[in-house]
C-alpha cells in the first residue's frame, strides 16, 4: 500500500492539492454561452455536477479570473455539452486563451439560446438558475430547458491527463502477454525502471497487461506519485520476443513538469553516457533506446514496427499515432 502523506494544512501547496483532487476521474465539458455582444464564449470545465432531478438541476463551478466569468455570471442562458473521446482537441481548445475558440467549430442554436457543439455526447441546455460565490470559484447553478443524447464513447480527464475508454472495450483484441511501456526523457536522459525481483536490470517504464488503457493509466498515476508527471503521446515501437511470446508497445511520453524523483531506488533518468546498456532487460530495448537517442539528436522521430521479415522503421515527419489509436494496431 502506498504510504500515507500527511500535509500540513498551512502548507498545502496548489499544485499538490490539484494533483489529488485531480485522482477522482472526471469526464469533460465544454459551457457555452452568448455574451452581451452577442458573440459565442466557452470554456472547458471538469468540474459538472448534477444536482437534482425534481426540479432539473445542474452545477459547473468557473474560476473568477476566467475571461468569461462575467458573461457566464450575466447570462441567461447557458449550455453544458459533454464531450465525447474524439473531440479532446476541441476541450484543449476552449481551455485556452485563444482569442476566437469558436472558429470553425460546427454548432447550432435554438432561438437566443447557446451554442450548442456538434458531436457532443450530449447537451444540456439550461437556463442560468442561481449564482453562488465560493472560494476562489463561482458555481453557475442551471435548470435544465431541453437536452440532446448523441453518441461515441466518453473522454476522461484524470491527474492532469485525458482519458479515453474505448480501448477499454477493445481488449479483446489486444494479444495476452502484451507489455505497454513508455519512454519518458527529460533534458536528454531516459527513465529507466530497475526489475522487481531487486537485481541490477533494467527496463523502460511499464508492464505487462491486456488493457492499453488500464495499464498507461495505472503507470501515468504511478510516474505521478513517484514525483514524474508525464504525457504519454506517440507510439514509438512494436516488437515481439519470440523466445518469450511477449509483444512489447512503446510509447514516448514527455515530462509536465520538471521531475522530482521521491523515494525511489527502482526509477532512475539515465543519459546515453551513463546508460548501462550490457544491464537492459532485451537486446531489442537496447536496439530502441539507441534509436531514440539518434533520433532525438535529429528531432526527428519514426515507429518501428516489427515483422517475420525483420521489421522497419517508418519515418514520420509529424507523429501521427497518438496514444488513443493503439486499437489500430490490434486490427
Ligand atoms: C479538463 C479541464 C477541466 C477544466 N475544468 C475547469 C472548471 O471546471 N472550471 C474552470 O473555471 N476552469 C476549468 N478548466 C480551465 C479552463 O478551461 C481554462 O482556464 C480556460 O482558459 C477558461 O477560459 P476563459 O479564460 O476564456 O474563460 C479546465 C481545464 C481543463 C483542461
């Protein structure tokens, strides 16, 4: 059992408080509105509640240095629409700053009401019911006026990074004895893993599962207790063992925020010099880790996928297979 942090409460650091409250998976929301000028004004919010259904209530709390605060706390009208998986950019979108968030975003209207995002999961549009003022947020209570059920699966939000679960309902097709790992650099050097049974072995970040999205999750949270808050972004390499059946999925991550490795003997950043490439689990992981370091003195990067003729690397001038299409290759 992980250990127990106690903090003292004068002491709470925002971004430690943050990172809890962020371990209770969320989906995701875009709010709209129409601001007195009459134009479109969004952002995106985790924090949706539903409240009660007799009369049909909703919350979503918005934090008072928003941009958009005043329109959303003088509006009459304002609408929830939740956001399925393929619409993440869409959410990365409305929770920036960017001048015109509506740009090229299909959505309709009914009367003066708000926009309404096409391709959502759903909408609820709600009339702006109460407004309540607490702590360093305003809670915009709304009664529902209409709603609309689409369809596609959720997207998640979780400790600081997106969720998506339709992996989750893929795993059939994921071969049993599958390890999902992750090359994670930070300032030139590679988070290597030492092996469990304690000796002088090491390995990439990860572990062997049938679920693409059970394990990076787990191994996200993981990095993240440990003091490595990472993205996992693109695949990077597909291979077997054959001696041992095992097929092995890699991605590359990218570290948050600078890391700050707690407690940990197991987890060590090595750069190429002091690798200690005779000590890696595979040959093939030696292979790997060479490229990366090649391909990263290039900035450019390719995906290795293994095959009975000797496998290659596809050059990719963008990384065009991020984390949320690993189903493709089960295909
Ligand atoms: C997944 C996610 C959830 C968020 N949830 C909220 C939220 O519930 N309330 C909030 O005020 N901001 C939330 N934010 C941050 C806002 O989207 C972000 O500050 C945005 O820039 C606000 O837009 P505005 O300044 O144009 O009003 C969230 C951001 C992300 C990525």
């Amino acid at each position: 059992m992980n250990k127990a942090i106690r903090v003292p409460l004068d002491h709470l650091d925002p971004s430690h408080l943050r990172r809890i409250f962020g371990s209770f998976l969320t989906g995701v929301t875009i709010v709209t509105t129409i601001d007195g000028e009459g134009q479109p004004r969004g952002f995106t919010a985790n924090s949706f509640t539903s409240v009660s259904l007799d009369p049909p209530l909703v919350l979503v709390c918005i934090d008072r240095k928003a941009a958009s605060l005043r329109a959303f706390a003088s509006c009459e009208r304002f609408a929830i629409n939740v956001l399925a998986e393929s619409q993440r950019d869409l959410s990365s979108r409305f929770a920036s700053k960017t001048g015109d968030k509506f740009a090229g975003v299909s959505f309709e209207k009914i009367g003066a009401g708000p926009p309404l995002l096409a391709g959502s999961l759903a909408w609820i549009d709600c009339e702006n019911h109460q407004i309540v003022e607490v702590g360093d947020h305003v809670l915009l209570v709304g009664k529902v006026v209409s709603l609309h059920e689409g369809a596609g699966e959720p997207l998640g939000f979780f400790k600081g990074g997106y969720v998506s679960f339709s992996l989750e309902r893929e795993t059939p097709k994921i071969a049993p004895n599958t390890v999902f790992g992750c090359i994670v650099e930070h300032d030139g050097s590679v988070l290597l893993m030492r092996e469990h049974d304690g000796s002088d072995v090491w390995t990439i970040p990860g572990a062997a599962s049938t679920s693409a999205q059970a394990h990076m999750g787990g191994l996200i949270a993981k990095l993240d207790d440990l003091g490595v808050p990472v993205d996992v972004n693109f695949l990077y390499s597909v291979f077997e063992l054959l001696d041992q059946r095992q097929t092995y999925i890699v991605y590359r991550g990218t570290v948050r925020e600078r890391p700050n490795l707690r407690d940990c003997e197991c987890f060590k950043f090595f750069s190429r010099d002091d690798l200690c490439w005779e000590r890696l689990k595979h040959p093939q992981l030696s292979t790997m880790l060479r490229r990366y370091f090649d391909e990263r003195d290039r900035s450019r990067f390719g995906v290795y996928v293994d095959s009975k003729d000797g496998g290659r690397v596809a050059k990719l001038e963008d990384a065009v297979l991020p984390f949320s299409s690993i189903e493709m290759l089960a295909q």
